[in-house]
C-alpha cells in the first residue's frame, strides 16, 4: 500500500461524530499500514508520536481533563471562535490552513502519498489529478434540509461537492443513503463511491445498575427508569416531536420515566429551549446540556429506551451506541437510520407524533417487548466495528 496522509487540523477536542470517525480510522489504519501520516498544528506526527497525537484526543473528555486544559483543544478552540467572528475569515481561515497543509504533504505526495481528506479541509481541484486521493462524505444535509445550516457553510459544502463531481478521487461515505444522495444530487459515479459504516466505540454495553451508579446518581437518574434522546438542540434532529410525543404519554407514565436529553445548543434551537425548560419546571424533563464521552456509555445502559427520529442524518451514530448498550430504541424509519438500525429497533415515521407516543408507551410497559429489542439490538451492533470501517477504507486505497 503506498504511503497515507491525513489533515487533523479542523479535527478539534471534544470530539463529535466526525472527529471520532477520523481519529478511530487513523488508530486502525495504522496498525495495517505503518507508513501514515497526520498534519496538526504545522508539524506531521509518524509512528509512536502519531499514536500519541491520537491518544491526546482521547484524554479530552475524561474524568480528569476538559478541552480546555489541554494544548489541541485550548489552542484551535480559542483560535477558531476569534478568527469566526471575522467577515470572510472562514474561507481565509481555510485557505491558510491547505496552504499550511499542502507545504507539509508535498514530499509525501511527491512519493505517491494518498491524502485522505476526513473533513472537506481540502476542496477537489482539477489540477491535482495526478494525486492519489480520496475524501469522505458524511452526509448530504446541505442539500436536502439546507435551512438547518449557516448559510456559509451550505455554500461551501456545494462547491466542495461540485468540485467533487469535476475530478476523479475516490469517495467515501458512511451509508448506502449517502451513497444515493451523491448520486442523485451531484451527479458522481456510483462506480467512484465506496460504503464503509462507521462503528462505535467498545465502551459501549450492557452495564447493571451499581456500573451505572456514578454516572446516573449526580444526574438523580434511576436505572432502567428514564427515556434518552442524544442529540444537538437543532431542527434536523426533530426534537419538538419527540417533546409532542412524550408530553402524549399517560402522566404515570412521564413521571415513572422522565426524558432525558442529552446534547449540545445548535443552529436555530432558542424556542427548543425555552418549551424545555418549561418541562424541565414541571419535572418531567431533564436536559443535561454536552455529556462527556466517558460518562455516554453508562448514560445509554441506563436508560429505559433510546429515542431517535431524526429527520436526516448521514449515519446516525448515537443510535448505533444504544443498540450495542442493549438499550430498547425507536428511530426513523428511513434513510441511513433505517439502514444501520437493520431490524434491531423499532422504526417510525419521524413526522408522526401519534405513532412516536404509541410506540414509546409500547416500550415501556412491554417488558417482552423491552428483553427481544434488547437481543436484537446487541446482534445487529456485532455488524460495526472500527476495525472493519479500516480493512474497507483500506480496500480502496489499494484501487488508487
């Protein structure tokens, strides 16, 4: 295989899907081809400096650091919230940073280096042909719900995919749906696009009450005894429906099980919060704001179901996490949700409240119910590991 080059240096602490997409494929492609590369912050990381650069993304996070006290998340985290509030300073930013980056690559790909791009830090151009590259698509929401993005960044997305379309590289996404979406939109090759599903991580599992007990106390959470929704504040995640469908439930019920929700303020989400925080008055709703990644596995063990109706995603990670928990879950019933949850929940329309609520309902008072999900689950999550995404992305490498 010839030599690889990955850019890190938009992949910032603490990690969302994306980031732990690259940083799990970098770790598992390495083991399988020792002459990789990673840019960050001017300088390229080999070999056991690579593994160290990668070990520091983990430690963000954890019960003793925080993004903010470590050197990548301190530095890129205060850098990007200055240079964002600058007109045009996003695509100077950009501009800057593949300049940076192609200065650092040029003797690597001189030698026929592939140059992965993992978050559309490098726009396709024409006159790189030569170049052994591939990039990967995450998902296509740009197009297909552009009013749940800054308008910059649905103009940029645009122009990366078109530029796409013009050249040759090798795609990448993470679900057939995605592959579709390439297809139909921007009219690219089916021929060109590989699928390779992403995994979650082996923290993820089945946990009793006393393993849960840290996590779970602080929050005033009982185990087995709440729904979760893990999700940013924002309209693509439909979380105005999941509140419709819950509010809906028996008042027994609501006070048995509170929802509980998990995630980030996004794009577009201030009425959200304002309805949340009238649950949240009334105790029926807990919103526990960014959770951090050590404390999510024992946060899905817990609960009683898992809530997920996104009206669009490109994957859809959080639900594949309560599935390989063994947490009873109720997703879309279209797209990349349907294809990864693959008959291990339960599938709904995401614009249907009446069929949300009864299905919620139905879950929590079937126990039978509650024992099959939780099998069916934990089998269709064996389909997904790290190790797998990097043996598939590896394949296509060897085409290049």
């Amino acid at each position: 295989m010839k030599p690889l080059i990955y850019n890190l240096s938009r992949i910032r602490p603490p990690l969302t899907g994306v980031g732990r997409y690259a940083i799990e494929l970098i770790r598992e492609v390495s083991k399988q081809q020792p002459n990789t590369a990673a840019a960050k912050g001017g300088k390229l990381f080999h070999g056991v400096a690579l593994k160290r650069l990668l070990a520091s993304y983990d430690s963000v996070g954890d019960s003793n650091n925080d993004a903010n006290d470590l050197p990548i998340g301190r530095i890129d985290n205060r850098f990007s919230k200055v240079v964002g509030s600058i007109p045009m300073s996003r695509s100077l930013y950009r501009a800057a940073d593949n300049r940076r980056f192609n200065k650092l690559a040029k003797p690597l790909i001189a030698d026929d280096a592939i140059h992965h791009d993992l978050n559309y830090a490098s726009p396709p151009s024409a006159n790189n042909k030569s170049r052994p590259s591939v990039c990967t698509v995450y998902d296509l929401s740009n197009v297909v719900c552009p009013e749940t993005h800054p308008t910059h960044r649905v103009r940029y997305l645009n122009e990366y995919f078109q530029s796409l379309a013009r050249v040759s590289s090798k795609v990448i996404t993470i679900s057939n749906a995605v592959k579709s979406d390439l297809v139909e939109h921007f009219g690219i090759d089916e021929n060109r696009i590989h699928v390779t599903h992403l995994a979650a991580d082996n923290s993820f599992r089945p946990m009793s009450q006393d393993e849960c007990a840290d996590v779970l106390q602080p929050c005033d959470l009982r185990h087995k005894h709440y729904v979760l929704s893990v999700a940013t504040l924002e309209p693509r995640k439909n979380l105005a429906r999941v509140l419709d469908a819950y509010d809906a439930l028996t008042t027994e019920t609501k006070q048995r099980f509170p929802l509980v929700l998990a995630g980030t303020i996004g794009w577009k989400s201030s009425k959200l919060e304002q309805r949340i925080d009238r649950l949240q008055s009334k105790g029926i709703v807990k919103q526990l704001g960014y959770v951090p990644q050590y404390k999510l596995p024992k946060l899905y063990a817990g609960a009683a179901a898992f809530v997920y109706p996104s009206l669009y995603e490109g994957f859809g990670l959080p639900l594949l996490e309560a599935m390989q928990s063994g947490c009873p879950s109720i997703t879309s019933n279209n797209g990349a949700l349907a294809e990864v949850a693959g008959g291990g929940a339960i599938l709904i329309d995401p614009t249907d409240v009446e069929e949300l609520a009864y299905r919620l309902q139905q879950v929590l008072s079937d126990t039978g119910l509650q024992d099959n999900l939780h099998q069916l689950s934990l089998q269709r999550a064996k389909d997904f590991t790290w190790s797998k995404t990097a043996r598939e992305t590896c394949k296509v490498y060897d085409r290049l």
